[in-house]
C-alpha cells in the first residue's frame, strides 16, 4: 500500500473521509478494510531478524509449545505441521523456518474461545530448523524442532 | 476466480473442528519459467475465518506455505446448522470466500 | 578409539554398511511412512475431484452437451464401478481403452471438441490446469473402495496385455532400461522412495489402485498416463505419447497383478 493511503487510512476516523477519498481515487471501496500484512516480518532472513519484526526479542525458550512434524520430509514442497501452545492466553502463533530464503512462513491471530492449535503445510527449501513463536500474556515464547528434507525419488 | 475451497465444519465435543482445503498456486517468485523468466510472486496473504460475525481465526502468510493451502483449527461457540465462512485475499488482490455448515460431529 | 566414542557419523556409516542390519535406514523409512500418514488429512486431489464433477456435468464444446451420457464401460453416464473396471475393450471405438483416452473419446463425440484439442493439455503446469486431471480424479473417485477388476477376455485386451508384457521387459534406451529394471523385484527403492515389484500382486494390488493422486512434488493430480510418460522419460526411451497404445498396453498387463486391490484413488504421493 502507498504512503499516501496509509496517512490517509491512520487519519481517517469516519466513513465520511473515506468515502471522499475513495471518491478522489486515492483508495479503492473496500480498502479500508485492506488487511494488514507484515511485509519487514515477511522479509527477514533470519531467526534472531525476523524475532526482531514481530517485536519479540527477548522471545524465551518453552517446553509448553509442541511442534508436531515429521523428523523426516519426503518432499520440502510440502511438509506437515501442527503447533499446540499449552501457554494460558496465547494470541499469536507464528512459523519460522530458519534456512528458507524468507523466514517467517505464517503469523495467525488466535482471539479467545479458539484453541491455540493450528496445523498447516509449509515449503522448506532444505533441511532446517522450524520455530514456533507464541505471544502470551503480552510475552514470547518459543520452541524449535528440526525437519529434514530429501530428495524421495521417482514419486510413484 | 479461483476455485472453491473445500471445508469441513464438525462438531468435536463442545469444539468446532475445521479443515479446509484452499485451491491456491502459491507462488513464490523465485521459480523460473522454460524461459528463464521469473514467475511473479503470487500468494495468499490473508485469510480470516468467522463464525456469527465475529472472527474465530485470522491469518498472515507469506509464500512459504505450500500449494493448495491446508488448514486444520478448533473454536468455541458454534453449534450444528451453523455457518462457518473462510475469506483470503492474495498478493493481487484476489479474494475468495466460502462457508460450511457445521455438522453434527 | 573405542567403538562407542567414533563420530555419529561414522558410525552411521558403518552400521549402514553392515548388512542385513540398516537401522538408520529403517529409521528413516519409518520416519517418511509417518510424513505420509501426516498428509493424509487433506488430500488437495479433493478440489481436483469437485473441479472434475463440475466439469463432467456443465455443458461445453460446439454441441453444448455435458459428458453425462459418458459410457466408460458400464453404460451411457454410470460412474460408480467404472474406474475399476478400465481398461477394457469398447465396441465403439473397437480398441481397448483406459480412463483416458475414454474420456478424450466422449468429449470428442458427446460434446464435439476437436480430437486435437481434447489432448492438448493432458498435465497441467502452474497457472495452466488439466481438464483432464481434474476428470480422472472425479471418475476414479466414483470407484474409491471398490477392488479393481479390469477384464482380460476379449481377444484385443489379450492382445493389449501381450503387447504391455513385451514392452515390460524390453530394455532399450541409452541406459538399457526396462520397467523390470525397477520394477522386477521386491524391495528395490530409489533413495527413498520404495518400488513395487509390479508382477507381484502384493506389491500392485496396492500401489496400482493408488492413481491417479496428487503429488506434492509436482502440485498437481498425476494421472497412470503421466507416471507412465515420467517413467519412459527417467528410462530415456523415446516419449510415450498421451494415451497411446503402448501406454494402454502397459496399464491392462499391470492391471493383471493388480486385479482385487483396493481402490484408493485419487490418492496422494510425493
């Protein structure tokens, strides 16, 4: 999104600004509801720079979160993982994979009433650690498991 | 418009369990075409799940979640006959947005 | 230096080479049996298979006809059974035929597309999807559970079936290849990925039944037309071409061993 419809969304506190706005053409009609996506997060290139982005430097190691994932991928093109926080308010879970050429693969939101639990598939370019970044309480915690990638064979 | 998602809304205890498959190339914008050229990034960056107007889940992915997304997630609060609506929008912004029926379980 | 102070790696080595005894290999193949076990939860050939169902009924081509009236060997628009029994020799068209070059039929004489068009884009690539993956998901998921039971009676499918052994185990090619090569034996894998021995029922009954499938490395559903083009490309023998005879002829002898296996199609591989 450009500057000027980010000043333009920030300043705006009515639907009477945007409606004019829109009107100018400098925002298209649904883009206030634009969501946001964290493009530095999306861009580092390594774990300690993408914990930075998100804000969570001082992100401590926690037995409470379980990466369920095979020790072994048949395939980097899609590897299976689930992420469980045991953390009593967990409102982010984030997957990092250390050795892609981005790190942070996927940052979700989890309000109350939904279990800190999500289970999707990522690429991983090589053999890598993966980190599993949970927000709870206004803190970080984090935990790492390590995938293996091979090259299966015919794929039959 | 791309194709339709495949979800599955199921009641697990006092749970809703959801599984949903997305049709979705996923693109990361480091391959190379037969000609040398590099495919455009093309990905879904959002994706927000809702159940009676209030969002149950939301999401922000970059290019490294693999092809034809897979999500699998529980919430509170919803009941059989409900709707439950999944929504992304990509790098391009394309959208697209289904709803299921929360069966029994 | 004792036994047990030598570097992991070195003692993997060693272990690996000892034979009969390949733990860090067994490991491992336990290890991707559970990475396939993790996948099965949602299988993207799903949206495949609601794409073919659309497809098989919306009206399309010069004579605006959906593939409803399809006879796929049970009867003009019977879908539950058919897969399992293909291929199989067709009066009308007076050869043998697999899923296919069966559907490539009925697009041509039920919705009038022309033949060369109906075969020009037999396996998608990003952003250019197949009609036809996305059919044979649909029809072979209408036999899901079903044991395959393709006929060998006909003097043409018996012909087929002769044709297919020849070319099983002909090598040729730079690399004096056959299917046999890799496929002649139990337990042969590359890397890590384990081989069925193709003429041994127990190895076929439950591999064969497992196409077409979506395959993580490729994106997409990859129908027996595609392994059999893969295969002839890794052999480095001449292409083979989509649905030609000679591919018929190498499904209807698998089809042989794989008789009374299972259907688990479409299913999903590396």
């Amino acid at each position: 999104m450009n500057e000027k419809r980010r000043e333009l969304l920030k300043a705006a506190s009515g639907s009477g600004v945007l409606a004019l706005a829109a009107a100018a053409g400098l925002i298209k009609p649904g883009d206030a509801f634009a969501q946001q996506w964290n493009k530095a997060a999306f861009d580092t290139k390594s774990f300690a720079a993408t914990l930075k982005a998100l804000g969570a430097s001082g992100s401590t190691e926690s037995a409470q979160i379980q990466i369920t994932a095979p020790d072994i991928a048949e395939n980097g093109a899609v590897v299976p993982i689930t992420i469980e926080s045991a953390i009593p308010k967990t409102d982010t879970i984030a997957i990092l994979i250390e050795k892609n050429p981005n790190t942070l693969s996927a940052d979700f939101d989890i309000p109350a009433g939904t279990d800190p639990f999500i289970t999707t598939r990522i690429k991983m370019a090589e053999t890598s650690n993966i980190y599993a970044v949970v927000k709870a309480d206004g803190k970080y915690y984090h935990a790492a498991k390590e995938i293996k990638v091979t090259l299966g064979g015919c794929g039959g | 418009m791309a194709d339709p998602m495949r979800i599955r809304a199921s009641m697990s205890g006092d749970k809703v369990e959801v599984r949903v498959l997305m049709s979705h190339e996923m693109e990361t914008g480091q391959r190379k075409d037969a000609s040398g050229a590099v495919v455009p990034a093309h990905f879904i960056q959002n994706v927000t799940v809702t159940h009676g107007g209030k969002t149950v889940l939301s999401a922000q992915w970059g290019t490294s979640i693999s092809k034809n997304p897979f999500m699998h997630f529980r919430f509170k609060g919803g009941k059989p006959g409900e709707k439950v609506t999944i929504s992304w929008v990509d790098n391009k912004g394309d959208r697209r947005s289904d709803e299921a029926v929360i069966s029994g379980g | 230096m004792p036994f047990h102070r030598l570097p992991a790696a070195v003692l993997v080595g060693v272990l690996a080479a000892i034979p009969c005894i390949c733990v860090a290999q067994q490991d491992a193949q336990k290890e991707v049996e559970r990475y396939r076990q993790l996948l099965a939860e949602g299988n993207p050939a799903d949206l495949f298979e609601a794409r073919g169902e659309e497809l098989w009924k919306t009206p399309r081509g010069p004579k605006k006809a959906s593939l409803e009236q399809c006879d796929l060997g049970l009867g003009a628009g019977v879908l539950k059974g058919a897969f399992a029994q293909l291929p199989r020799y067709f009066a009308d068209t007076d050869r043998v035929q697999d899923l296919e070059s069966r559907l490539v039929t009925c697009r041509v004489s039920l919705q009038g597309i022309d033949p060369a068009e109906a075969v020009r884009n037999p396996f998608s690539a990003p952003g250019r999807p197949s009609d036809m993956e996305a059919l044979a998901s649909f029809v072979a998921g209408q036999s899901r559970g079903m044991k395959l039971a393709a006929p060998l009676r006909h003097p043409k499918e018996i012909e087929a079936f002769q044709t297919g052994e020849q070319l099983f185990y002909r090598r040729a090619g730079p690399h004096d290849f056959a299917c046999v090569s890799c496929h002649g034996e139990n337990g042969k894998r590359i890397r890590l990925q384990e081989l069925p021995k193709l003429t041994d029922p127990h190895d076929a009954q439950k591999i064969f039944t497992t196409w077409p499938a979506y395959r993580v490395s490729q994106g997409s559903v990859r129908t027996m037309q595609h392994r059999l083009y893969d295969c002839y490309w890794q052999m480095r023998h001449p292409q083979m071409d989509y649905i030609s005879e000679a591919s018929i002829a190498l499904e209807v002898f698998m089809a042989k061993y794989a008789n009374g296996g299972e259907i688990q199609a479409p299913g999903l591989k590396r």
